[in-house]
C-alpha cells in the first residue's frame, strides 16, 4: 500500500509507531529539578512533565507542548471528514475534545494545538504523534468509518485521517 501523502509511509493500524529519531522538541540537556513551563504550568519533576503545584523557587523552562504550539510545528495532524462528519460535527468534536482532555490529564505534553476548517471536514494538529494516533482511535471506535495512517519518519510526523 502506498501513502496518499509524498514522503510518508502507510502505517497498520495494528502497529505502534516507533520514533526513531529524537524530537527537536524535546530537552537537549537535563533540565533543572523542578523546572515550571511559565506558559502552561507543567512541572518537569521525577524526569517527567507533570501537572503539579508549582513549586517555589522553581526554575522556568517553556515545555516542549508549548514550544510546538509557540512555533505553530505540530507532531500530528489528524483530518475527519465525509458526510458523516457534516452531519454529526459537534459530536465528532466533542468527543475528540474528551480524548485531548484524557490524554492531557496524565500527558502535559499531549494537547491539540488547532482545530481548522479544511475542504469537507475539520484539520485537527496536534503537539504530540500519540495524541493524533489516539483521536484518530477514539473516532473509529466510536463510530466506526474508514482510519488511516501515515508516517514521516524522517520529520516524526503523523497524519491520521478518519472519515465516514
């Protein structure tokens, strides 16, 4: 099977997406314990991005959700569409909302940077590729439809499109 898009690769759905190459987004150098997005809020403690109390005298570094969205650079684009869609376009995002919420709860990092109207349907671009893989779940799951994706190993990037 070939991608519809230059530069990608079909994925299974089956299949986990691997990165193998290291984001750009994420820290260089060990940061600083705690270190607080001054953007967001996120604490970086325990090696990890949190939602905690801020600390004090904490140091401030923005989180790599924050940098991507500053930058306008998504790790993922999910595109929902088709007739279905039109029909049921509140619900469709309502529930992809829930799933940002979800993954956002535990994941600071995971977090949908815009919601855009495209030609039949919406574009949904996203800080992080598991995020895009999970609404892109979420939505098959819910209602079932056609669910694709493909991956750009060399800039890590994943698009999702779902469409019923």
């Amino acid at each position: 099977m070939k991608s519809r898009y230059p530069g990608y690769q079909p994925v299974r759905r089956d299949r986990l997406v691997q990165e193998s190459r290291h984001d750009a987004y994420k820290a260089r150098h060990k940061l600083p314990e705690p270190t607080v997005c001054p953007q967001c809020g996120a604490v970086y403690h325990d090696g990890r991005w949190q939602w905690l109390v801020k600390p004090s005298a904490a140091h401030e570094e923005m989180c790599p959700a924050c940098h991507r969205i500053h930058d306008e650079f998504p790790a993922g684009y999910v595109t929902v569409g088709g007739p279905y869609f039109r029909e049921h376009r509140e619900e469709l995002l309502h529930l992809t909302r829930n799933e940002e919420a979800r993954a956002k709860a535990e994941h600071p990092l995971k977090r949908i940077m815009k919601i855009e109207d495209a030609d039949d349907g919406i574009l949904i671009t996203t800080t992080d590729i598991h995020l895009a893989r999970g609404i892109g779940e979420a939505l098959h799951h819910a209602y079932q439809g056609e669910l694709e994706y493909h991956y750009n190993e060399q800039e890590n990037l994943l698009r999702v499109v779902w469409q019923r």
